[in-house]
C-alpha cells in the first residue's frame, strides 16, 4: 500500500478523525492530493496534522479545507524530483500565431501556447533561485526560433550584464544589449517616440492596428514587431521612478495597436517597483516562487506563488483566462540557446542597428 497514504490514516487516528473508507487520489506534475470524507472541526488540529505529517514524510504538505463537498485535500509535494521539460521537447515551427510563446507543460501534462500579441504584455516575477531568469530567456528563444529578423526586433535591458548578453549578436536586435540605467530610460523614450510614429502611419493608411497594415502593404515596407525585454526593472525604477512609471505606462496602455510589446522582468514584485498603473496595463503574469504572501498579491493580485517549489513552478495568468494555471516552464539550457543563437548567426545577417536609437543612445533624449 502507498506508504504515503498510510502515513496519513495513522495521523488523522492518532488524533481521533475519522477519515472513513473512501479516499479518492489526485495526482499530478507538482504534487498528490489525498481526498478525505471527513471534518475537522478546529484550526488547531488542522495545524497538528499538518505538522505531524510534514514531519513523518519530511515534506511541504497542506491541508486544504473544504476541497470538495463533505471532504478535505491533504496535499503533498511528490516524492521524486521533477523531470525538467526541455524547451526542445515542446517546441514547434509552425503553430499559426504572430509571436508564439511556448512556455511549458501544464498541470494536465497540455503544452501551454499562448500569442504574445494577445497579452499584449508580460510582467515576470520570481526569487532568485525560483527559475525566472532561465523562464526569461526561455520567451525570448520562442521569440528568435520563430521568427526572422525582419518579422521581429527586440531590445534587451540587462543590468546585471549576465542573463542576456548570450544573445548580443543576434540580427533581430535594434541595438546592443543594455547594460546601463541612463540607456535604459533613453531606450523608453526611443520606444514612445517610435509608438507615436507608427500610429501617424497606420492613421495615414486607415488601419487600426499593425496586422492590418501589414497585411496591406509592401513586403519590404512592413513594421517588424518590438519586443522589448527588461530584466531587474527594480534597478531602473531605483534610478528613474518618475520617468519610467510615464513611459512604462504610456506605452503598455497603447502600443499593442501598433506591435510593440514589453516584457518586464524583477526580483522584487513590490509595490514601488509595480506601480498600479503598470499592473493595470499589464494584466498578464507569470509568477514564479516568491519571497512571501504580500509579494504574491503584488504580481497576481492574490496568494500563491510563496507556496510555488521553485526550478520553474509557476503561475501563470492572461486577460483571456480569469483563472490562474500552474505549469511547469520549460528549461532551456546554455548550450540551446548557444545553438540556436549559433544558427541564426550562420545564416549570414548581420546585426542591423536603428540609427535613431543608436543617436538616443549616444546623445540622449532633447
């Protein structure tokens, strides 16, 4: 018999709860869920079971009541360490999306596939240790795997100099990897001046967004969608609070019309970091393990990921499902996005830099 399970009957005994014969098993990727047709009636008994299981098993158990009608859900981290899901496993090249995003495996053990178009951006979140940088640059391999340099351009923040500087020479890139704060805000005053201009010239054409224009137009006229990666936004908005919140807000409120999308990445998901009008214009998430409950309520506006197990556990949740989803996203190792970056690199093109965000970058924003 499952040694778990009988750990768990002679707990609920050893504390006079009568758990009955019928006891329904819920598994899946993360975690066991062992259904119980029983009632307890005081918090502290619930916190002495909890415990004395958690000590027999030596394992993050909760125990969750009501889980279904008449019945209480002991929950239990699975024994065995979780296999990583390779991004090479689950991803694929033609999937009919304008900027696919093959993020991970649900708890269902379904591919979750979303269009970055349609969250129109991303805020990212996770403790170190959490696997929030490797799930960062796991999107951005989604991103270059399926898309060309003349689809797709991207501007990458990196502060730390380390995370993403593995894609500097990438032919999708408007600039250099940005390593510096007075760049990074340079960077977003570029991206509201070009927002501006693209609505000038799909006003001019009468079309209401970016796909209608391009479908329309020129192939060699087309606009390539931005974009733009930020990752530690904590260190910019430490230097820059004013100025980034305007730009931050400005650009996520309207620039999903015209093909630029951000994603914003941090450590810290407080809130003076995400400020509301950034979360209020940025309603898709992706939560990994976090520091503590007040964390959680910054970055998914409810509890949850200060119980996540870390190594790529997280919460994920779009304006089109009101319903968070738990998946576990894919690992991307260094020699992948060596590869890949390798491959792209042989095709022969080169990086071709925006001479107006060159200028920015060089001179600054007058």
């Amino acid at each position: 018999m499952d040694t778990t399970l009988e750990i768990i009957k002679d707990t609920f005994n050893k504390y006079n709860v009568d758990i009955g014969c019928e006891i329904e098993i819920e598994k899946n990727y993360f975690e066991t869920i062992y259904i119980l047709k029983t009632y307890i009636e005081t918090k502290a008994t619930i916190n002495k079971i909890k415990n004395f299981i958690n000590f027999r098993l030596n394992r993050n158990v909760e125990i969750i009541l009501p889980y279904k009608e008449d019945s209480i859900g002991v929950k239990i981290k699975n024994a065995y360490e979780r296999t990583p899901i390779y991004f090479k496993d689950i991803i694929e090249t033609d999937s009919g999306l304008y900027l696919p995003l093959f993020l991970g495996l649900n708890s269902r053990n379904e591919k979750v596939i979303v269009d970055m178009i349609n969250l129109p951006h991303l805020l990212v979140a996770g403790a170190t240790g959490s696997g929030k940088s490797v799930g960062l640059r796991t999107i951005i391999a989604n991103l270059i795997f399926n898309k060309t340099p003349d689809e797709l351009k991207l501007i990458l923040i990196d502060k730390k100099k380390v995370e993403l500087t593995a894609f500097e020479n990438l032919p999708h890139l408007l600039a250099p990897v940005i390593t510096d704060d007075r760049n990074a805000m340079n960077v977003l005053c570029y991206l509201y001046e070009e927002m501006k201009a693209r609505f000038n010239k799909l006003s001019k054409a009468n079309n209401r967004n970016i796909e209608d224009y391009n479908s329309q137009i020129d192939s060699k006229k087309k606009l390539p969608y931005i974009v733009v990666v930020i990752d530690e936004l904590h260190n910019l908005m430490a230097t820059s609070k004013k100025e980034c919140d305007f730009y931050l807000s400005q650009i996520a409120s309207m620039s999903r019309a015209v093909g630029i999308h951000l994603i914003l990445s941090t450590q810290r998901p407080s809130a003076d970091v995400l400020a509301g009008t950034i979360r209020a214009n940025i309603p898709s998430r992706l939560a990994f393990k976090v520091a503590s409950r007040i964390n959680s309520n910054i970055i998914l506006d409810q509890a949850g990921a200060e119980k996540l197990y870390g190594k790529g556990d997280a919460l994920f949740i779009t304006p089109d499902h009101n319903e968070i989803e738990r998946l576990q996203v894919a690992y991307t190792t260094d020699e992948n996005i060596k590869s890949i970056c390798d491959f792209i690199e042989g095709q022969g093109i080169k990086p071709k830099y925006d001479d107006k965000l060159m200028n920015y970058l060089e001179e600054g924003f007058e």
